[in-house]
C-alpha cells in the first residue's frame, strides 16, 4: 500500500506507517488515493480512512487514527468554499466536481447523524481509447451512426463514465460534428480533435438534465452525451433527439439489455408505452451493460461486458413488450457482434482472470454458471 505524501505530517515506515495520524487537508487523502491506484476515498465518522481500489473496500492504513466528528468536519471545511458550505447548511448534502493540483475528483458530503461524512471519486483526467480500454471492436461501429439512442448501463463503480467517454473521444477522434456531453458532475475533460466539444455541468451551468437536453436541443448538436438519463423528462427529451437527426449517448443504472429497456418504458404513463416502444424500437441502435469484477489475482478489475445491437428481430420485441425474449436473441447474434454477460463472464473464468465465485455470483443464470465452472 502506498505512504502519505511527502506534504503530510506522517512519520512513514515502510510501505504500512506504524501510526497514521489525521492529516491536514482532504488532497493529501487523495494523493494518496490517486498514487496507489484507487477509485474512491471515504473519510467517515467512527472508522480510519478507508479506499476503493480494485473494487474492494478497506482502511487505507491499518494502523490511522479513527476519526472523529471534529476531524471530518475539519476536513470538510478545510476544502468547500463560500457557497458549497451555505448549500451543506441549508440542504444537508452537497456533490460538485473538486479540483487540485494533482487532478480532479466528484466530491460528496453529507451531514448525517454522527457528523460529515466525505466520499470523493477519482476521476482518471486523462481520456482512454476504446482500444486502451480492450472495448469489442464492434462498439465503434455504435459511434458512426448519425442519429439514434446509444445506451451504457451498470450499476456504481462499473465503468459506465469511462465507457462512455471513450465513446465521445472515438467520435471526436473520427468525426467533424459538433459534440454536446451533460455531466453531473463534469468528469473527463474533452479537447477538440475532429470535433467541437462543449461540456455543460448539471447545477453549475444548467439547473437539470432535462433543462440542459432542451436548450442543447437549440445549439445545432450532431451528438448529445447525457451523464444520467434518470427521470421521464429527460429520457422522453432523449428519445425525441435521437429521432431528429441526433445520436444521444446516455446511461442508465441497469444491469443487462432486458432490464434497461423495461426501465426506459415503464418511466412513461401506461396510455404513452406503445408510442413509446415504436419509437425506441425504431432510434435504439445499441445496449452496452458492464460490471467490472476483481481479478483472482489481485491486480485490478476485469470488464464483463453484454452487447446488444438493434436487430429487426430487436425492434419487433420491443414493439411487441416482450423484452423476455432478450437473451435468446443475443444469443443467437453472435455474428451481429452481440454478446450475453453470462458468456462474457464464462470467458474471464476460462481464461483464468476471475473466480468461479465470482463468475457465479455477478451471473443471470446460477446454475448453468455453476455447471461451466464445475462446481456441481
């Protein structure tokens, strides 16, 4: 594990310090965190100063001081300013995008019964390729669609932001069209390569996804990126655009294809769903879902990845509301380039890079997994 930075009052011993004491200032947390390889730092009242690195969560240093009340609140007014503290005041809770000198993080705190507790995300500033990320060559042909609704989906922490951007970089990259992302916070930082990117920040430059979708809809956009397609207004003004000549990019807190789409139309009042459904069938040109799973020997996450491109035989399920049918057809699609995360999964097992433990519990079908991974 790594020791405090140099700017730390820390006296180090070897790679796991004796004693950790409280440190002054939340960046030196987060130096910490960044150097070692971490995507989360949770500095929370009652127990030491923990990470998320490689997916599990543990105390950065097994021998720091717990904190207190007064250590987190310290903490956290050590690195707000002015008016994030007046919003903690009035709300309870506040999330922005924080910046230092070693990079940039999302930063959440909330006030909740024992004080403040702090939890920030890495965010990794430089923007991955589809190609340094290992993404199935078949995810590029999703980004030269002129119009249409590409979706990635996952639950907290399985790369959906990173996916995603490496999705708006291979446009910028390939493409000369103007590019709109909507982030909440603003996480990867896009320079202009063939594209003109503008990146818009929910709470900061706009009140709310869907406000932001309706004004972008007025910028002569040709690729809207949408951090969070979370409520009606925002996958209804989602759905609009990528049936008027835009390609949208968005997420959702899905787990497979099935799931995303039943999420999508049970959103709309039940007299909307079959207009709804022939307009998904029709614009949907792609689901991509994703779980990052610790690798067996310690060193990262692998990426399980499920793939579903829009077939006729897709848009004719989701016309019909029968999304069961889902799997069998990306099942039989594998020439189309689709793939089932339970197949994903298989291929991690087989290949020795995760656990059968693993390969069981992250998958669909429990008993087939089982069975493939001989434990029956």
């Amino acid at each position: 594990m790594s020791s405090p930075p140099e700017s730390s009052n820390v006296e180090v011993v070897s790679e796991q310090p004796s004693a950790v004491h409280v440190l002054g200032h939340v960046d030196q947390y987060l130096a910490v965190g960044k150097e070692s390889g971490a995507s989360d730092i949770h500095l929370s009242v009652g127990v030491r100063p923990t990470w998320r690195r490689f997916g599990t969560l543990e105390p950065i240093w097994l021998q720091a001081d717990v904190l207190n009340a007064a250590d987190t609140e310290r903490l956290t007014m050590g690195f707000l300013n002015d008016a994030q503290k007046q919003l903690l005041a009035e709300r309870g809770d506040v999330d922005f995008a924080y910046s230092n000198a070693d990079g940039r993080s999302r930063a959440s705190v909330v006030r909740h019964r024992l004080g403040y507790d702090l939890v920030f995300r890495i965010i990794q500033t430089n923007v991955r390729t589809m190609d340094e990320l290992g993404l199935p060559q078949q995810l590029k042909l999703l980004t030269q669609y002129q119009n249409g609704l590409v979706l990635v989906t996952g639950s907290v922490g399985s790369g959906k932001s990173t996916t995603l951007a490496a999705l708006v970089e291979e446009v910028n990259s390939t493409r000369h069209d103007h590019v709109i992302t909507l982030e909440d916070p603003i996480e990867y930082l896009f320079a202009p390569k063939g594209c003109q990117v503008n990146q818009r920040e929910v709470h900061t430059h706009t009140e709310s996804f869907g406000t932001a979708l309706r004004g972008a809809l007025r910028e002569d956009p040709d690729v809207i990126m949408v951090g969070e397609m979370r409520d009606l207004e925002t996958i209804s003004l989602a759905i609009t655009a990528s049936e008027t000549g835009h390609l949208v990019l968005g997420t959702l807190h899905t787990g497979n294809a099935a799931r995303t789409l039943d999420r999508v139309l049970d959103v709309f009042p039940v007299d909307q769903r079959e207009q709804i459904r022939i307009m998904v069938s029709e614009s949907l040109r792609g689901i991509v879902s994703q779980q990052l799973v610790p690798r067996m020997d310690g060193s990262g996450r692998a990426l399980a990845i499920e793939i579903l491109m829009n077939t006729p035989a897709v848009a004719n399920v989701i016309r019909e509301a029968k999304t069961f049918m889902l799997p069998g057809i990306i099942q039989t699609g594998k020439k189309l380039g689709m793939k089932l995360m339970d197949d994903s999964l298989a291929e991690l097992f087989r290949a020795g890079l995760i656990s059968a433990d693993e390969a069981v519990a992250r998958s669909e079908q429990k008993q087939q997994m089982k069975q493939l991974c001989g434990m029956l």
